[in-house]
C-alpha cells in the first residue's frame, strides 16, 4: 500500500471519529466497512446491515425484455406478458434492484429532495448490474453511458440532472465514456400519473441527438441511463432517436425496476 493512500485512509479515519458514519437509510449509526475504489478514499456513509436486507434485488428469472423480476418457475429467459408482441427499439433493460422500500426512498430523495450527497452510494449500487454476464458481454472497454437528458426548463427547476450524475458515477467506477447525444426539445408533464398509452403520447418527439456528439453513434452499442424503469416509455422513446442516428445496440440501466 503506497503511503498516500495510508495517509488518506487514516485522514478517513480520523474523520469517522469526529463525524461518526450514519446509515443513508435510516440514518441510524453503523460501521462503515465499504473498501476504496481504485486507491482513492472509500466513500464513509453507505447502509447499516438492516437496510441493506430491504434492498429487493431484481434477480432471475427476469424478463428478457425489459427486466421485470417473476416467480422462480419462470424459465430463465422468458418475456413477460406485458412485453409480448410490443416492439422495443432498445434490446433490452437492466436494473439492479425494484422501485420499492429502502431503494425508493433513495432515489425519491436523491432525485427530489437535491440530496446529492447519495450519488456515491448510488452509484455504487448501479455498477452492480455492469458486472452481470450479459453486460459484460455487451460493453466493451469505454462504452458510452448515455443520460436520459432533461428538458432546461425542469433543469432549472431541479438544478441537476440525476441520469447525468448517475452516468459520472459509471465512469468513475466501471470506466464508461460520458456521451451527452440526446437533447430534449419539448417540456412534458411528469408521467407518473399516466397510463402506458398516454406516456408515450406524451412524449412522442420529445427527443433528438445533438448534432456533433450524435456523429459518434453509428455502429455502436450504447447505455441509455437513467434512475427508474417503469413502463419503458422514455427509454424507448430515447432509443428511437439513437436508433436512428445509427446506433447499434441500445442497453437501457437503471438504477430500480418500477
């Protein structure tokens, strides 16, 4: 171990001693026992083990398609109803864990509520799903991390974009290349209040691919990234426009399967 990293972990230790570490779930206080990340300081306040059992991982079987988690008498690669005879221009999504409990709340603050400081933890829960096979096989060393982008109206308004900040996440931890190719020209009510027919009426021509950075897609296989799959609306929206600016193969991640 070199000595700067010696001095920064004791420097992190000295810290837990001033400001003991708290769970983020919680808030209750815990060791904290997560390692460095590529020699830098470790991240100090992540989850107490309790919260860490209320993470509801989405584990096979998966639908194939869109990543929904079923019965463990599904077979390994089946789609669900909900997908069968819908066409996708991505080819599939990928979430670590579903839109409930603890992970719910986390993304409901973080995205909400401006608490910034849970993007590390976050983000660390997100590159779980980048080391699952079928990623794996699919990313190739530099991929492009595409951010499901905000219109600059609800940018103003939230003052940050949590698709972009989950994306900087990716390349500090997995090494992806940030691509910022999607624009969003037109400003559309939240959709968490419609039906899966109404979202995609509302978004439809939503997005576009800025101009200079959309020359890089052709032939490539992209990850569209953002913090919740729901319906898959937006996402394939969003992989219509990268589709047709030549991208090969669309990977939606999300953080949590709605």
């Amino acid at each position: 171990m070199s000595l700067g990293l010696s001095r920064l972990d004791l420097g992190s230790a000295a810290l837990d001693l001033i400001y003991p570490p708290h769970c983020q779930g919680c808030g209750a206080f815990h060791e904290d026992t997560d390692a460095a990340i590529d020699g830098k300081p470790k991240a100090r306040s992540w989850l107490c083990h309790h919260c860490q059992t209320e993470l509801w991982p989405c584990e096979d079987p998966c639908c194939q398609r869109c990543g929904e988690p079923f019965l463990p008498t599904s077979t390994p690669d089946f789609s669900c109803q909900t997908c069968a005879g819908r066409h996708f221009a991505f080819d599939y999504a990928v979430a670590p864990y579903q839109s409930r409990g603890v992970m719910r709340e986390l993304i409901h603050r973080f995205k909400y509520q401006r608490q910034l400081y849970l993007r590390p933890l976050l983000g660390k829960l997100l590159a779980e799903i980048v080391q699952r096979r079928r990623l794996q096989e699919d990313l190739q060393p530099g991929w492009l991390a595409i951010p499901v982008p905000l219109h600059p109206r609800r940018f103003r308004e939230r003052e940050f974009n949590q698709a972009l900040e989950l994306c900087r996440e990716l390349k500090r931890r997995c090494g992806a290349t940030i691509l910022d190719a999607l624009r969003r020209t037109r400003y559309t009510s939240s959709q968490t209040r419609f039906r899966r027919s109404q979202r995609m009426a509302n978004l439809r021509g939503a997005f576009v691919t800025r101009r200079r950075l959309g020359k890089r897609l052709p032939g490539k296989t992209v990850a569209l990234v953002d913090d919740v799959f729901t319906t898959g609306s937006t996402a394939n929206e969003c992989a219509q426009v990268l589709r047709h600016a030549g991208a090969k193969k669309v990977v939606v991640i999300t953080l949590a399967r709605g």
